[in-house]
C-alpha cells in the first residue's frame, strides 16, 4: 500500500523557522512531482511549493524567497524549509506525490505561528 507521511509541524514564533517531511513508502517504480499545499481555517488549499523529479521548483508568490522546497530521491522523501515565518503562514500543510502516475495526499500537519 503506497502512502506519504508528513511530519515536523507545530508552534512557532513570528520570525521562526521549521522543516516539514515527508516521505512515501510501500512498492512503486517511480516518484514524480512532490510538493506542499497548505490549507488555513475557512480558505480553499493553496500550493506552497512543487519540486519535479528533475528538481525543477515552483513556489507560491507568497512563500517565495522564505520557503525552500527539496527533496532525497534515495531516502524518497520531500523537505520544506520555512524560515521568516509570518502569523498567515498558519495552515495543515499537506504533502502530495504522484506515484506511478497517481496522485497521493498526506494526511496533514499543523503549522500555527503565533506569539
């Protein structure tokens, strides 16, 4: 059974950083694009970041020069580093992949930055 796990979210400061992970498991040939997406109280998901198999990033206008998204082919894993980050930055970040051409979701984790 293939899924992807996130972990690493919680509560932080304005101003603070943290990293997000995720990574897939259970037997498939390829991983393609990975990316965040996050989704705030009342508001419709957004994209965060997207990183291709071939490292080709695209970031929010947002995020964009706060966020950095990567990922470890070998340990099949995605990262997002999120430094500066702002009280709207609050949101259940979800990690998406497509696995063999399918499209998998994240169950979640709670990024709250407030003082």
């Amino acid at each position: 059974q293939v899924q992807v796990v996130e972990s690493g979210g919680g509560l932080v400061q304005p101003g603070g950083s943290l990293r997000l992970s995720c990574s897939a498991s259970g037997v498939f040939f390829s991983i393609g694009t990975m990316g965040w997406y996050r989704q705030a109280p009342g508001k419709q998901r957004e994209l965060v970041a997207v990183i291709s198999a071939a490292g080709t990033t695209n970031y929010a206008e947002s995020v964009k020069d706060r966020f950095t998204i990567s990922r470890d082919s070998a340990k099949k894993t995605v990262y997002l580093q999120m430094n500066s980050l702002k009280p709207e930055d609050t949101a259940v970040y979800l990690c998406n992949a497509i696995i063999d051409r399918r499209t998998y979701w994240g169950q979640g984790t709670q990024v709250t930055v407030s003082s």
